[in-house]
C-alpha cells in the first residue's frame, strides 16, 4: 500500500509545481484582498508590492509616476504592452489601440483598485494576454492615493463592514471626480498632462461602487454623456459597445449589468430610472468633449467584497475583449470625429450654434429594471413608509433617463480673444492641452461679447466652490486687442471643449466655477453690468 501512495504523492507533488511554474504567480503578485480572503482592502504599499512582482516577472509591464501625491506617495501607471512600449510615440506608431482603465478616484471605492491588480497579472501571465494583440492597455490602479490610505470603519458604511476598513472618498478636501473643468488639484493636473495628452487613450474605462439605489444588477454603467462634443463616440459605446458586453458578461459569468441610474421608491413601482448629471466635471463626461470613448462603471455596494470585485474584473475582461476585436473600429470613429470636429469650425465657425446648458430626457427604448422589492406600510404615527425585501423583482417598462439634450445654446466662434492680464485663464487652457497664443501686433476683430448683469451664486458649496451663474446677454461688436493678448483658434478637434470651458453660459464652464468672479464682482461695484472678459470671434 504504502509503495502505491508514495509515487502517487510525488506526482501530484510534481504536478503541483508544475502548474505553479506555469501560472507564473507568486505570493507577491496575489493582493491583499485575496490573501485576506476578501476581509480587507490593499494598502497603497501592498499595491505598490503587487506592482513590483509583476514588473520584476514581465518584461511587457511599463512604469512611470503619474503624480507625487501631497503625502509623498508615487503613482504608479502601468503601461501593458506586446511587444513592450515606453513611450507615447511608439503607441502611435504601433497603430495599436489605447485604453486607460483607472481605479480608487474616491479613496473608499475599492473594487476598481484590487480588479485592475487582478486583471494585470492575467494579462501579464496568465490566460488574458491576448488582450495586447491589438491594444496597448494602462492601468491606474489607484488614483488617490492619500485617501486610499485614510481607512477606516465608517468611511463606507454602506459596504456593511465588507471589507471593515476603506479609505476616505475625497483627497485633501476634494472630490477628484468633480475637478474634470477647472483642475483644483495635482491629480487632476497630472492626468492631464501624463495620461490624456501624452498617451491620448482613445478609451477611458473610470471603476466606481454605488451607495445609492438598492438595484438588482451586479454592476451599472454609464457611457461619456458628451453634451456639446461629438455624438458618435458617445453613441457607439452605449448603443453597440456596452448592449454587447452586458450579453457576454450574462453568457460567460451569469452576472446582470444594465444602465446606471438611480429612482424613488416612495413611488412604488419605479417608472423612471435617472442618471447622474452631465457635467465634464466629471472625467468619463469630459472625455466626450475631446472626440473620445469612456465608460463609468458602478459595482454595488451592499454586495459582498468579493462580489464586487468579480463584477468589476469580469467587466474589465470584457471591455478588453470587445476593444481588442473592435480596436480598428473604435480609432475610426474617434479620428472621424476629430475631423468632423475641425470641418465644421473651418465651414461653419461663427454660423452654427451648440449648446450650453443641459436637460436629462428619456432614452426612446424603455428598460426592463432589476430591483429589490419595496412593500409599502402604514406607520404608527400614520404616514406611509417602504420597507426594502430580500426580492429582486422585474420591472417592465420603466422610463430610461440616460441621455441629455440642450435647452440653451450660442454660437460657436472662429476664436477666442481675452486680455494679457488673465494669465491665469491661458494657464488654465494649457493644463486641459489647449493651444494659447499671443497676438503679434494690435487687431480688431468682429464678433460677440457678453454684458453680464448678476452673478447669481449657488446656495451650496461643490468642491470648495460657491459656483457662480453669469446672467446677461450677447452684443455685436468690433473690439481692438493689443499685441501680447491671448487668441485662441477653433480649428483644432479640442473646439468643442474650447467651447464649453469658455462660454459664459455653460453650466459648467469656467465661468461656473469662479474664475472671473474677481474681475466682474469689482466691475459691477461701480455699475449696473460688466463685459465678459473673452471676446467671441464670429468673422474670420
């Protein structure tokens, strides 16, 4: 018996190191998540251990910093790529697809951070490393960093102590997910520079958890709401990209996911669902003002810890799958609408209007809603209340409000004009990679100005700011500018975020976010209006 067991035991033995030779994995490149059986979450150094096993075991993984976080912290971006790529004008060249896929922008929202770990060392040596054939694909594990590191036990009571310590939403004060327009924080400044400007991922994958509706999905998503940019990326990602990955997330994995959005249960049954707000403040809805896809993604937040993180690896896996069989078609449309961008100023300029202020409508198809059961009762005191079931329960035919639609617009400029003294305004353009230059001599130029007659403050804070709402209305006018003022030319695919950044109507717009305040408060001391200080071009 015993001369039958024995060489029994070695082969297992030998097959077990042999399969672990063949995985690739060692204890370094398992997370803590993992490790801890899903009780806790990873600390920024347990990632940054993670990241140095991978890196040591592959020579397809790219590293550079993103930011040096206030606290001293270096972000890591990782750059997945076969054959490998170190910098940005070899992905050009490669042809290849771009996808940036960024975890942990709200410090307790953890699942994003602990799949994108799981989801590089599948693709480095594992059995995803197909997704490199036609995409080259970077990784942010962690954006904030700091608050990642802020954990603690009521930080998201809503995950109900799974895992019992997480990190704090904001970085510093700010919430890095409502800095997308006026860029408050290093963060914000760093992505732009190092992600968005000099790698130009043509898809932007952001991986959230929602503590709102107790709906029935697994996860929900949402596609970049472009509002004044280019429809068609937008479109594509909501009408083909993400109906095709929900069905083969149902087929492979038995997981729902559908549109996010939130309702009212005090109206039993729901026949709406509603979205978030459209604002480019947010990262997913600003890359839609520059020509490009983007995906939000909401895990569920009263799932269990490991369920959340499996709703979010499967999600990445098939995001990867579709762009690396559609990487061609997903470029085409971008480029199109790069160029789309650029014909319509050089035809059109000074002629046609987009909007600047937005409404939420509904999408025409209704939706099939997944949620838990709400049962309604009658109070003590005698008010109705809802009590939330165990039941997920199907709700036909509910409104889907995921699209938006302009109720305000003006007219798109050949150029924007503005004066020597709003350096600050030309620095903050550069930092969202619009192109400044400076008059070489004093023109006149024909167009538009905008007599500002309140500025009507928000009664909230957002972000540290009282946003502001410039009433008044547009003038005709031929104004001169001296050499050393600022021009702005609209002929470039950013036109349309040019265009929404400086109107003094946009909803969310520099002007919303104070940045002239200053200026038109002290002009309005001494009078009843004040000229917006950047003059639209209107004739070439």
């Amino acid at each position: 018996m015993k001369q039958l067991i024995f060489p029994f035991l070695v082969g297992l033995a030998c097959q077990t190191i042999a399969n672990a030779q063949d995985s690739g994995f060692s204890e370094e490149m398992i997370t803590a998540a993992e490790l801890s059986n899903y009780e806790r979450t990873s600390t920024f150094a347990e990632v940054l251990s993670v990241v140095d096993a991978l890196q040591a075991s592959s020579e397809l993984l790219h590293r550079e910093t993103l930011v040096t976080s206030l606290e001293g912290k270096n972000v890591p971006l990782l750059v997945l790529a076969d054959p490998p790529i170190r910098t940005p004008e070899a992905a050009r060249d490669s042809g290849k697809l771009v996808v940036y896929i960024q975890g942990n922008i709200h410090g307790g929202e953890i699942e994003g951070k602990e799949a994108s770990l799981i989801a590089m060392r599948e693709i480095l040596l594992g059995d995803k490393k197909h997704f490199l054939e036609n995409q080259i694909v970077l990784f942010l594990p962690v954006y904030n960093s700091d608050g990642n590191d802020q954990m603690t036990d009521d930080s998201r009571p809503s995950q109900e102590m799974s895992p019992l310590l997480a990190g704090q939403r904001s970085a510093h004060g700010y919430d890095l997910n409502r800095d997308g327009m006026i860029i408050d924080t290093i963060e914000t400044a760093a992505l732009y520079e190092n992600v968005i400007q000099r790698w130009d991922p043509d898809l932007f994958v952001d991986l959230h958890t929602t503590n709102g509706t107790w709906h029935g999905y697994s996860l929900t998503y949402a596609p970049s709401y472009h509002t004044a940019g280019d429809a068609a990326p937008s479109d594509y990602t909501s009408e083909v990209m993400l109906p095709a990955i929900r069905q083969s997330v149902k087929e492979k994995f038995n997981l729902d996911f559908n549109w996010y959005g939130g309702f009212d249960y005090r109206d039993w049954p729901p026949t709406e669902l509603r979205t978030y707000h459209h604002a480019p403040r947010y990262l997913t809805n600003n890359m839609g003002l520059r020509n490009r896809m983007a995906i939000l993604s909401e895990t569920f937040a009263h799932d269990r810890f490991y369920k959340r993180v499996h709703a979010a690896n499967a999600f990445v896996n098939e995001i990867l799958e579709y762009s690396n069989a559609h990487a061609s078609e997903i470029r085409e449309i971008n480029r199109q609408a790069d160029m789309r961008v650029v014909e319509q100023i050089e035809l059109s300029a000074g002629s046609y209007q987009n909007g600047v202020q937005f409404e939420m409508v509904a999408l025409e198809e209704p939706l099939d809603l997944l949620s838990y059961k709400y049962i309604p009762y009658i109070a003590d005191d005698g008010s109705q209340k809802f009590v939330r079931s165990s039941e997920i329960v199907e709700i036909k035919g509910v409104q889907n409000f995921n699209a938006f639609e302009a109720v305000k617009s003006a007219t798109v400029p050949v150029a924007y004009v503005f004066p020597a003294d709003f350096e600050v305004l030309a620095a903050k353009l550069g930092q969202h990679g619009v192109e400044v230059s400076r008059l070489g001599q004093d023109q006149e130029f024909s167009g538009e100005s905008f007599r500002v007659t309140e500025i009507e403050k928000q009664n909230f804070v957002q972000n540290n700011h009282r946003n502001s709402r410039l009433l008044g209305s547009f003038e005709s006018e031929v104004k001169s500018f001296s050499a050393g003022d600022y021009y702005v030319a609209m002929n470039n695919r950013l036109a349309n975020l040019i265009f929404y950044l400086l109107e003094p109507e946009a909803d969310d717009g520099l002007a919303y976010w104070n940045l002239f305040d200053d200026y038109l408060e002290r002009e309005l001391e001494n009078s009843t209006s004040a000229k917006y200080p950047v003059f639209k071009v209107l004739a070439r």
